[in-house]
C-alpha cells in the first residue's frame, strides 16, 4: 500500500523509531499526524518519513512511496544531509 491510500486514524511507524497516527486523508509528500514523540504532539509529517502502517487485524506491513515522495527526500537529505 502507498502512504497515499492511507486513511485517517491509521496507526503508523516512523523511520525514526516512533509511532503516530494519522490526523488527514491527504496524498502528497505532507501529511498531518499526531505524533508520540518526546512529546506527544499534532504537526506535518514527509510521506517518506512513514515506514510502516497497521492494518484493521493489528499486523504492520511496509508502505510504498511515490516517485514524487521519493524525490523529496533525496532532497532533504541533500540539504539536511543524514
């Protein structure tokens, strides 16, 4: 599944190690979460930052990204470097 076909309230895992779930049904390289970090907090998330999503039977499975998603963050990674 792509992170465009995921829906609000879908729980997700980050590349970072935390988890968030989903605040919008957006497609893009942006999407809003609530994410439980140090904090736990609402704000924008990159589409390539999600690694994983759990399913109505609370398996997790890996997501695809877009060209597009996949575009930005060689960007990011350009400018921000990591």
């Amino acid at each position: 599944m792509t992170t465009n076909e995921l829906k609000k309230g879908t729980r997700i895992h980050l590349k970072n190690g935390w988890y968030a779930t989903l605040m919008d049904n957006k497609k893009g390289t942006i999407r809003m979460a609530e994410v439980e970090g140090f904090y736990t907090e609402i704000g924008s998330i990159y589409a390539h930052d999600i690694a994983e999503y759990r399913d109505e039977h609370g398996e997790w499975h890996l997501v695809e990204h877009t060209k597009k998603q996949k575009e930005v963050e060689k960007m990011n990674r350009m400018i921000f470097g990591a």
